[in-house]
C-alpha cells in the first residue's frame, strides 16, 4: 500500500521558489497519437489496418507487415508486470529531482511490451493495468497500475506526478453565483481540497447559492467579477500565491442567434464573462501558477473552464452564447501552450445542457450540479485535457469526429 | 457690481459653499436590476490602456464603459415611452438652462429610517409647503431620504419580490408636475421611483409623469443631508450624447455657508 500524503506544511518563506522543469518532451509525430489519447484518458495503442498487430512504441510503418494504416484505437490495457527497476538519478533535471523513480515493462496482453512508469504498489509478475496520461510537459505517457484498488492509490507520488488530484490543494471557483458553485466545491471539499475560494461578484444583489457556500468549512468567499479588470487584479494579488487549482465555471448566457436579437448587447455580456473573463482570469493568475508549477506537493497543477460542448459546433437556439464559448475554447488553447512550461495543465469540462433556467425548453437529458462537479474532480484525478460530461456532450464529439459538417447541419435542424 | 460678479466674489471668499452630491464612478456602484430576459443596466467598467509603461511611456489613461443610466446620473424625457415625442427631450437637445436652477429639498430620512417602502405623498408635500411656502415653479425638488448611506445589499434592498425603497406617489409626482410645475424630480435611491414602483397606476409614476410632461430626473444622488430646504442652487449638466437618453454627470450644488 502507498503511504498516505501527508497535509503539506506551510511554506518556508526563507527558501527560494522551486523552478518548474520538464520531463522531455519532444516527440515523433507518429507518437504524439499517445498524446492526443491521453489528453482524453484514453488508452489508445497503434493498430495495423492490414494485419492487426498492435505496436509499440509509436511508429510510421507496421513492424509485422511494414503497412502504413496505423489506426490509435482503445487497446485492452491490462497485462503482466515482468521487469522493474528504480531509477536514483538522472542527467534530466527533471527526473533528478523526482528520483528515485519507478519503471518497468509490461508485457500486455493485447500483444506489446511496453517500458513505461510503475506504481508503487505493482507487484513484479503480477497483473497490472496500464494509463494513459500527460506528464508535466503535456505529453503523452504510461504508467502501469494495480489491477485492483490499493489502499491511498491516488498518493503515489509517481501517479499524483501525472494528474492534478485536489487533495490538499487549494482551489479558486471563480463565480459562487452559478447554480452548480454549492455542489462543485462540496466535490472538491470531499476530494480532499485544503480550501475552497469562492468567487462572488455583485454582494449588494443577493442570490440564493449563497447560504449553502456559507455553510461549508472550508469555502471561504471573496469578492471577485470576472467582468471587471481591478478586481480580477486584487483577488489576484491577495491570493494569487495560493492557488492551486482554478476552476473557472463563470457563465453569462441568453437563448437566441444572431437575428433573435437585433442588438449587441448580450452577444457583448456573453464575451465579457465567457471570454474576456478568461482572459482577465489569465493575466491575473497565469503568471503566478506557472511560476509555481514545482512548488511541492500542493505545487500549481490545473486551469478549468466548464464550457459547453456547443464550442465545437454551434446550436443556433444558443448561436450568441456558443460563439462565446467557441471563443473561450480557443483562448484556452493558448493558455494551454503558455502555461505548459510551467507543467500547469489546461482542461476543459465540455457539457451538454444543464438544468437550469437557460435551458428550461430544451428536453432532458440535462446535467445536474453534482454530475459536473464529479466530472471535475474526475477530470483532475486523470490529469486529462478534455472531459466529455454527460451523454450528449459525448454524443456530440462523436459525431464531430465522423463529420463537423454534418453535425453542424443536424443542429441547424430542419428548415419549415 | 452685478448678479454674477457678486456670486463670483461670494464663492471667492466662501460665503457660497460648492457640495458635491454625486457618487464616485466605482465597477462596483449598484445599478438597476430587471428581469434577467430583459436587456440589462451596464455596470461602470475601466480597463488600463497604459500606464507609463511599454503600452504608453508618459502617459496613463483607460477606457470606461457603461450605461447613460449607471451611477449618479441624469434621465431625459426620451427615456420613458411616455416621453418619446417630447420636443428636445434627449440630452443633447435640452437648452442648457435646464441644467442650472434652484432647487427645493423635501427631507423624507425619518420616514425612510422607519419604512423601507416610504412614500413621498401630497400631504407630506403640503406639510413641507406650510412651512417653507409653495414650491416655485420650474425648480428642481430633491426627495432626501439619506438612502445614499446604505451600503452594500441594503441599497437596492432586494427581496424575493423585487427591491424595497422609498419613492413619490402618482398623486405627489402629479401634484409637482401639474400643480407646481417643477422642473425635474431627483432622489437618492436607484431610480426616482420607489423600489415597488411598478404596482403603482400607472408603474413607475415617476418615470412615466415626469418624462411624459418633458420633465426630467437624477438619481443616486448623495449628501442631500448637506443642503437647505430652500435656497441652494442645482448644477446638473449631462454629457452631450446624441440622442442620449440620460448620462452620468457631476451634480453640484451651490449652497449659501451656513444655511444647511
Ligand atoms: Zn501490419
């Protein structure tokens, strides 16, 4: 069993900041396959279209047949532990610092051998399972786990290495006036988050989700509007420091397309929260998580946005506030690149309609606070880029995989 | 020496008193709430342009944005539906006359200390009249209600069933309008009418008779506790916006030392 992870002290003011540095990153691009299934916490392996082998590492031809139709498809990732060893040290400054440093080879059952990081708790010649997850550096590896749950299994140091788990990590939700703020940082309460900042705008117009965030130990409200630059600034110089997970779950949204509404103005609401809020958001706390992105066990981990899956491909019944989203999304992106020297990841939770006034007409299925909330915590466990919650979001990015096209034109749905 | 030379030596040596009654422009000032399918009030927003620095080496300057109607402001006719054909009832056609005048004070704080919902009717104003004499007409009169110092949530003091503060009845608004031909209406609460102003016939009465008779309003004001009930004079210029339907402005008022 792993030791469990002891609360992290307070921070010795006298000692110098710890730098973010790197596993190293670069990759062929025949493996950036493995990335790409690891942002979505998927284990994915290389299949030959001509002869079915499975293969690895990552390459351009089949190793069986030399064919060229290499197909990244969920692979069965359970196999048998045969070698490991401990690496103590390391010329990569990274690994130096981690060391000492589990690896192994495990032999799947699906076919390959595979060199990959091993959990503590693997036992050598026992069955083991393997993920797929990002390093620091946002590319894609594995690590071998137990089959079955071991006890603190999420406190190995290598497996927390390559996710952003809340326990005993501080956490900023940017807008305690959403309805799902009561019931996102209960979830990351129960994960074991050491605080929850609630952001709260506007105190002098009450709101019902108040007095439930009141209640919580643990959640402490501060003022923050993600509309308005100085106070973005001043939450951000007050506790900026100490944030090590920002969820960013702010949401300004009205139904209607482009010609429902004959102004501006709500389009204009939409990008002020969903966008420039983001990008206030950005400026204001980037800098200090990447700068903290080694800083210990309770070290920067983690940027969320919760957006709609309608980023993607837009449903005119909400053409203005998608166009935000989409927006928001490829904002994101870059956050994702700026952040990732400081091995600070990006994830989006993408969601399909949830309960709430804005989509009172819209038939169910709809998802419920506490359906998101999980997909966060979820989401932060695994590490991953890109969290699909609930059914339509997953369907519709199936269906953009197929064809963007034609998703598009089925929600336009049908014309008279 | 005349009127203006004996004012200008008056404000010189102090005898005239300049206070402001007018809120500092702060992103977070409270601005009307209406149902949230309706288009909304924009809050005073300020975003850096540069500040000495590599955007802008000498200089230091921000964009603002907000509503005609955010933070101590001023309303025009052509804000109400009642006032939309009113002549020059945007504020860039007002005559610049109407932004000058003298200003009656009707001191409503105790009533408004003890009722959230304190209605300014026509026999608190005939009370007023008995002892400061008819309202002269085209004067601006101030409902003092010290609303100005509530802070926070108290100050649109909302409620499940919308906000609470005080406000003129239609009977009082219409008196000052028809009887007394004032020249506008002004409060310290959010809008010059009362919180519940829409269940009122007509709704918002104050809105609705001021504007419709091409009257015009201010709203948000502060230190109305710092003025006579009598002989001060308002300073109300708004900006000059085309066809705008209010504005934020400075609100003035020159007040003889002593007299407050
Ligand atoms: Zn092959």
């Amino acid at each position: 069993m792993t030791d469990p992870l002891a609360r992290p002290p307070k921070k010795n003011p006298q000692k110098v900041q710890t730098v973010p540095v790197l596993p190293p990153s670069f990759r062929s691009r025949a493996a950036m396959g493995l990335t790409a299934a690891a942002a979505e916490g998927r284990f994915k392996l290389q299949h030959c279209a001509e002869c079915g082998t499975v293969q690895y590492p990552p390459r351009d031809a089949c190793v069986s047949c030399l064919g060229l139709e290499l197909l990244w498809k969920d692979t069965d990732p359970v196999g048998e532990l045969i070698a490991d060893t401990i690496v103590h040290t390391s010329p990569n400054l990274y690994f130096r610092r981690q060391a000492p440093w589990r690896c192994g080879t495990v032999r799947l059952s699906a076919g390959p051998s595979i060199f990959c990081h091993v959990h503590g708790d693997c036992v050598k010649g026992s069955e083991v399972r393997l993920l797929s997850r990002l390093d620091r550096a946002g590319q894609g590896v594995l690590i071998a786990i137990p089959k079955e749950t071991t006890p603190n299994m999420a406190d190995d140091p290598e497996l927390r290495e390559l996710g952003a788990d809340p326990k005993h990590r501080r956490v900023l939700i940017t807008d305690g006036r959403q309805p799902g703020a009561p019931a996102l940082a209960k979830a990351l309460l129960d994960a074991g988050a050491m605080t929850v900042f609630v952001g709260e705008g506007e105190t002098w117009r009450p709101y019902p989700e108040r007095s439930a965030l009141e209640k919580m130990d643990g959640v402490n409200l501060m003022p923050l509007d993600l509309t308005d630059t100085s106070s973005v600034v001043e939450l951000a110089g007050e506790i900026g420091g100490k944030v090590d997970i920002l969820i960013n779950n702010a949401r300004f949204m009205r139904p209607g397309g482009v010609l429902a509404r004959g102004d501006t103005a709500f389009a204009r609401d939409e990008m002020e929260v969903n966008y420039l809020g983001l990008m206030r958001l950005a400026q204001a706390f980037g800098p200090g998580m990447k700068a903290r992105g080694a800083d210990g066990i309770n070290n920067a981990a983690a940027w969320v946005n919760i957006l709609s899956i309608n980023a993607i491909a837009n449903d005119p019944a909400y053409g203005s506030f998608n166009a935000s989203q989409a927006a928001a999304l490829s904002l994101a992106q870059s956050l994702r690149a700026e952040l990732r020297p400081g091995g600070v990841k990006v994830m989006t939770v993408f969601c399909g309609p949830t309960d709430d006034d804005w989509y009172q007409d819209v038939p169910p299925p709809k998802l419920l606070p506490g359906a998101i909330a999980r997909s966060v915590v979820q989401g932060l466990r695994d590490g991953v880029e890109d969290v699909l919650c609930g059914d339509v979001a997953k369907d519709y990015a199936e269906r953009w995989r197929q064809d963007p096209r034609v998703l598009e034109r089925e929600l336009a749905g049908d014309v008279g | 020496m005349n009127a203006l030379t004996q004012m200008a030596t008056a404000l010189t040596r102090g005898e005239i008193e300049v206070v402001d009654l007018t809120h500092t422009l702060d992103p977070d000032f409270p601005v009307i709430i209406l149902p949230p399918e309706f288009g909304q009030c924009a809050r005073f927003r300020m975003e850096e342009v540069s500040a000495y620095d590599h955007r802008g080496p000498a200089w230091k300057w921000h964009n603002i944005s907000m509503s005609e109607h955010t933070g101590t402001h001023f309303d025009a006719p052509v804000h109400w539906v009642s006032g939309r054909n009113v002549a020059n009832g945007a504020v860039d056609e007002i005559p610049a006359e109407a932004f000058i005048g003298p200003v009656c004070v009707i001191d409503c704080s105790e009533g408004a200390a003890q009722d959230d919902d304190f209605e300014l009717t026509p026999e608190i104003i005939a009370e007023w009249e008995a002892t400061n004499g008819r309202i002269p007409e085209n004067t601006w009169v101030l409902m003092r209600t010290d609303w100005s110092k509530r802070r926070g949530a108290d100050y649109l003091n909302m409620r499940e069933d919308g906000p609470h503060s005080p406000g003129p009845t239609p009977e009082a608004i219409r008196l000052l309008v028809e009887e007394r031909g004032i020249r506008g209406f002004g409060t310290e609460t959010v809008g010059t009418d009362a919180g519940q102003g829409m269940h009122y016939a007509p709704p918002y009465p104050a809105h609705y008779i001021l504007h419709g008779n091409g009257r015009y309003g201010l709203q948000c004001l502060t230190g109305l506790d710092q003025l006579p009930a009598t002989g001060a004079m308002l300073i109300c210029p708004p900006l000059k916006i085309r066809n705008g339907t209010g504005s934020p402005l400075r609100v003035l008022a020159l007040v003889p030392k002593g007299a407050s």
